[in-house]
C-alpha cells in the first residue's frame, strides 16, 4: 500500500481502540458494529472525497471571473462521494465536547442520504444516540490516525473490508457470512474478468463481489460505474444496509432487493446477467421442495434429491443451478461452493452431470481450510462461461490450490497478492494468453531487480534518500565507537580476544559480500535491459537471476550474524569482563545503539528477502510452465476431459484428477518464515488461553467462588 508498510498494524490498532471503546456503550458486538461501521464509511467517504477534491475544482468551468460549485456529479466521475462541510470527518473530528456529537453525526448521514437516493434509510443514524458523548470523540478520534491524513491510496477502502472481517471473527452478524474473504473474491472477479455489462449477486452479503469487480475495471484505468450495473439479493436487511455503505464509499450504486433467493427472484434476470458472482450458503437442508419445483426457469436441470420431509436434503444444486440459469448466452459465472457438492451423489450427481454435458462447466479450483473466518471447512470456486471456445467445450481446468496459502493467524488463511497472480496466470495460459503470462514473469524478474537496487538506495515516505546496507553498517560501527574504550582496557584477555576475532571476521565478510552483491545486482541490471522478453530469455535469467537470490539470501543472514556476533561481545563484556562496574562503560548509550542496530538490521534482512521472493515467484511459474504453454502438473492443474469426467462419476473435485505432487526437497525452505508461522500460531494460543482464563474467572465470580 502507497506509503503505509506498515497498513497491517495500524489495521489492528484502530480496530483495538475502536473494540475497546465497546465496554463504554450499552452495545453488544452485534448492535456495535453497525455505528462503527457507519463512521468508517463516513472516514473512507472523507478520504476519497479529498483525493479528487482538488482535482475537480482545478477542471471546474469559470463564468464572469467565479467558479461553479462543486456538486455531486462531479464525485461520482471519479467514484466518490460529495459530501456537505459538516458530513466531512475533519468537521466532526473538531467538535468540541460541548457539542452534541451524536445529532451532529445523524445530521451528517442525513446530508448524505439527501444527496445519494440509494442510501436513504441505509446510513445508521438512531444508533449513536445510545454512545456516550466523550465516548463518541474517542472513537472519532481513533478512526482519524495522523498518519492515515498523509496516505494516499484506497486506503480506507482497506480498513473498511479489514473491520468488517473482524466482525465476521466475532460473529457480530448473522454468523459472519455476510463476509466472503478478499483472497476469494479478488480471485473470483480476476478470473470473471467483468470489463463491462451487468453483475448479479444474488447471495450479496456485504457486497464485496460487486467491490472487487469495480476494482478490476479501475485497474484497466475505466469507470467501473460507467461500465457495470449491479444487482444484488440478500434476505438480511441489516447486511443490505453494509452492502450498500459499502458500494457507496468506493463510489458505486447498486439495485439490491431483500428476498429469499430460494423462493423470490424480484429482478427477473434469468438469461440476462454478463456475470453472477455468490458465496451462498452452504448445505443448507430446509428448503421447501413445493415452493420451487414449478421454477423449471431456474431450474432447468430438475431438482436434487428430497427427504420425507418434503424438503430440498441439500440445496446446493438448487444455488448450482440458479447461478447457471441467469447468464446470458456469453455469460460467466464464478461462485464458492462447499467442496462436498463436487462429489455429492444421488440426485445431485445426476444434476451435475446435466451440468457438466452443457460444456459450461469451465474451471474448478480448490481451496484448503480456514480461509473463512467462521468456518474451517474447505471450499471450492467454481466457474461458468456460457461462451467457452470449441476446444474447451468439452474440458474442465481441474485446478488445487490446497497448498497454496499464506498463514494470516492461526485460525486464518489467505492468499498473497503473488500467490494470486501466480494462480491467475494458470488461468491466462489455459485460455491461451501467453504473453500475460510472460509479462508476469518479467514483472517479477523485474521486481526482484528493483529490490536489490533498494538495498543500496530508496527514498522513504518522507522523501529522504535511503541506504539500508550503508545504514546498518553505520549504526554497528556507532555502537562499536561506544564499545571502544572500554574493549582497550581488555584487550589482552583471551575471553576477549576470541569474541573480538569473531565480530572482526563477520564484519569483513559482510563488508566483502555486501561489495559482491552489489556488483552482481549493477551485471545483472544491465544484462535484463538487454535480455529479450521470449519465453526462452526470460527462462534464462530466472535461473541467472538465482544466483544474484543466493547472494542476497546469504547477505541476509551474514547481516544476522554480525548483529549476534556483537550482541554476544557485549554479553560477554558484562557478565564476564565485568563492564557495568566500569565508568568507560555507557551502558545506557550501548542498550540504545543496539536496539538501533536491531532495526537496522531488520530493515535490511526484510529489503534483501524481497529480491529472492520475486525471484522465486518467477521460478515457481517457469519451472511449472517451461513452454509458457498450460501442461499438466501433479498436484496443481489437469485438463480433463468429459470422458474421464464420466469415468469418475462425474465428480469436479480438483484433487481426484491432479494427483499428488512429488515428494522432493524443498531447497526454498524459508527458515525466517517458519518461525513466523510458529510465533502467528503461538500468538493465536496465548490469546485463546487469556479468553478462556477470563471466562473461567468470570464464572468463578458469578458462582461467588
């Protein structure tokens, strides 16, 4: 994120406050997060509204000398939202506690919703009358961090999507499914690829898929609200008031009807979506059987199979089904499913196997568990395209990405951005795009480049001019100057002279290798601008480019043992050469420098582990795909057949058909990223016991033990 590395903590430290605050209001977390929610959306608006604000009123026209007011249309070009003096955050955050916080906050959502007709009666209003006065300006306040005033980006965007995942932690709201995470949604909607035409949800929750649609349209530099028309379902009226808040701070408009989509279809879109997008939910077992058994339209493969209780026994193939019956005859679909409906049998296996004859079935990729926040179960995404080309219509890309993840908590996974990518581009080339493909891999070759020269000189937020190597070395010889007269009146102790011998060598050797990688960065630098972008170029400096990964792999850890090698010095000194007795011995300064040499050295061994993870990105990919061509890759991607799909009951579980990996050594083990798995783990645990501490003192308390 533009200039906040550090987005993640600020994440948790404003939601920390913000949860806080909640022991001062009669609220619980399920009547809670509505208000909070409310002023996020009023902050994000705030944030958006600035980015374009001066933008605007530079192109506004000028008539006799005055220039027009600024007006709502002029925000919704740039997909955000006009907002009155007093609805703006910077207003409110300015009251002072002699002002009624709470009206003037209902009068700020009232300006707004009198602007914006598809949010009326959307925006909390009546709910900040229960929050206390002082406690109203803590929580603005808090949502007002100095540092996000100088950030840039969708930043707010972020933190809106980061709060509403903590709720769904907290099961603050209907079980938290009304959350899908970003990792599926992002890779829905990048699959899907809606450049344009009209996006039906009708399972919507919070409305996240409409979000991240909206996102890829603006990341081909188009307004998203010029080329999509949202339409949405949802049967939770409190989760459609969050849908819409959430497509009005990203500046978007939506038609979303509450409805049982089961028994209730109020936009009569069979045959006319470009594109369904859904998390429904699963296995769901109450379905009246009656009441859609005449909705042949949306029902076009007949019913699964049905209990003695006249009720659907699983209504994931009726959710199947609907998803298939609203595309249009180009239309794409793309939804999460539990992964026991790719496999399910009776009435469901002869449903899908309709389904799958159609040759609309196009690609099935299986996620692993705990990337939902209130469900460990696996999952699958499924995709539709009405519109596959010849060769595809009777194949089905079998995709697992099982062991594709990246560990957020103990409890939480997701993808990284990369791991995206890399999942996507599996995608590009089973759809014969090979130069995204190649253009990927260059990019990560490049990056990879970008990082190693960021090791010598980068500039930070403030626009100072950086040299991490230069600056870790500078802090060690500032801490050594500190070291010295005192070390002088040692010298000559044997104790002394081993551990002098091993800081001196570290030093040498990472002053050397520092030299030699810099050296190799400049060669390798150069010989990139000359390689050509073929595939057969680009597999030839992923593996050039290994070596320049070693180099800064084993820099990293040289940069380790110099700050262990003079951190045990000073060990030594201390409980051995009895330094702290000692007046030459600023202990003090010394804790001081050390710490500083620490962060230093932090820095550094994060900046030169970034150019062998892109390098590796690159790796993964080529060393998979070595022809740019989608081939078959045990344990990862097949493409089969309607033959073996048949054979196989047909079953579009990924895992039957890819296999297993090989078991090979794992040469790009990530030492670093182990232990901070195991510290994420460790972390998840000592919160569960506090938790469970807390409640057991709680109970002894009420049982008066």
């Amino acid at each position: 994120m533009p200039q906040l590395e550090n987005i993640e903590a600020i994440e948790k430290r404003l939601w920390s406050a913000a949860d806080t605050l909640r022991a001062n209001s009669s609220y619980a977390s399920n009547e809670y997060f509505i208000p909070v929610m409310g002023l996020i959306f009023l902050r994000h608006a705030n944030s958006r509204y600035l980015s374009v604000r001066d933008e605007i009123i530079a192109s506004l026209p000028k008539r006799g000398g005055q220039t027009r007011p600024l007006a709502k249309e002029d925000f919704s070009q740039k997909s955000a939202i006009y907002l009155r003096k007093t609805a703006q955050f910077d207003y409110l955050v300015s009251l002072p506690d002699s002002d009624d916080r709470a009206k003037t906050i209902i009068d700020a959502m009232e300006s707004i919703e009198q602007d914006y007709e598809t949010l009326r009666g959307v925006l909390p209003k009546t709910e900040y009358q229960e929050l206390d006065n002082e406690v109203l300006g803590q929580l603005l306040r808090t949502l007002n961090p100095e540092e996000l005033k100088r950030a840039s980006g969708d930043i707010f965007g972020r933190i809106y999507e980061y709060f509403l995942t903590q709720f769904a932690d907290q099961k603050a709201h209907d079980g938290g499914e009304f959350f899908t995470p970003v990792s599926l949604v992002s890779l829905i909607a990048n699959v899907l690829e809606p450049k344009h035409g009209l996006v039906l949800d009708p399972a919507c929750g919070s409305g996240g898929m409409f979000v991240q649609s909206a996102h890829f349209v603006e990341r081909l530099k188009a307004n998203p609200a010029e080329q999509l028309t949202f339409y949405g379902l949802e049967k939770n009226p409190t989760t459609i008031r969050l849908a819409k808040m959430n497509l009005a701070v990203h500046g978007l408009e939506g038609n979303i009807q509450q409805a049982i989509t089961y028994y209730d279809d109020p936009h009569a879109l069979v045959n006319k979506a470009d594109f369904v997008m859904a998390n429904p939910p699963f296995n769901v077992d109450e379905v009246d059987a009656d009441k859609v058994k005449s909705d042949t339209q949306r029902l076009p493969f007949g019913l699964p199979s049905i209990n003695k209780q006249g009720k659907v026994s699983n209504a994931n193939y009726i959710w199947v089904s609907y998803f298939h019956s609203y595309l249009n005859n180009k239309g794409r679909a793309g939804f999460v499913m539990s992964s026991q409906a790719s496999s399910s049998s009776g009435g469901d296996a002869a449903v899908r196997q309709k389904l799958i004859e159609t040759g609309d079935v196009d690609i099935m990729i299986a996620i692993r568990s705990n990337f939902f926040y209130t469900r460990t179960v696996p999952c699958e995404l499924w995709f539709f395209n009405r519109n596959k080309p010849d060769a595809h219509r009777d194949k089905v890309l079998m995709l697992d990405a099982r062991n594709i993840y990246r560990k957020v908590t103990r409890k939480i996974y997701d993808f990284s951005p990369e791991q995206l990518q890399n999942l996507l581009a599996i995608v590009w080339l089973y759809r014969g795009e090979e130069q995204r493909f190649l253009d990927l891999v260059a990019s990560y070759l490049d990056q990879a480049l970008v990082e190693g020269r960021a090791c010598f000189a980068q500039t930070d937020a403030t626009g100072h001019d950086l040299n991490l190597l230069a600056g870790y070395l500078t802090s060690i010889s500032q801490l050594n100057a500190l070291l010295q007269p005192f070390l002088k009146t040692v010298q000559k102790q044997a104790v002394y002279q081993e551990a002098w011998q091993e800081l001196s060598t570290a030093l040498n050797a990472f002053k050397q290798s520092i030299s030699t990688f810099s050296n190799d960065v400049q060669l390798s630098s150069n010989a990139w601008t000359k390689r050509a972008r073929s595939n057969a170029g680009l597999n030839m400096f992923v593996e050039q480019l290994g070596a320049t990964a070693e180099l800064s792999s084993a820099l990293g850890k040289q940069a380790d043992g110099l700050y262990r090698a003079i951190s045990r010095l000073i060990e030594l000194c201390e409980t051995e050469l009895e330094a702290k007795a000692s007046n030459l011995w600023p202990a003090r300064d010394i804790s001081r420098a050390l710490k500083a040499a620490d962060a230093a050295r932090q820095l550094v061994v994060a900046q030169l582990r970034q150019v062998r993870y892109f390098q590796r990105q690159a790796h993964w990919l080529t060393s998979r795909f070595p022809e740019a061509k989608l081939q078959d890759v045990p344990g990862l991607v097949k493409l089969v057949d309607k033959t073996e799909l048949a054979a196989n009951d047909w079953s579009l579980t990924p895992g039957r058909y890819v296999g297993v990996a090989p078991i090979e050594e794992d040469e790009d083990f990530d030492f670093e990223q182990s232990l901070r798995d195991i510290h994420i783990e460790l972390e998840g645990l000592n919160a569960e016991a506090a938790e469970l501490a807390a409640k057991i003192a709680q109970n002894f308390k009420e049982l008066g033990i």
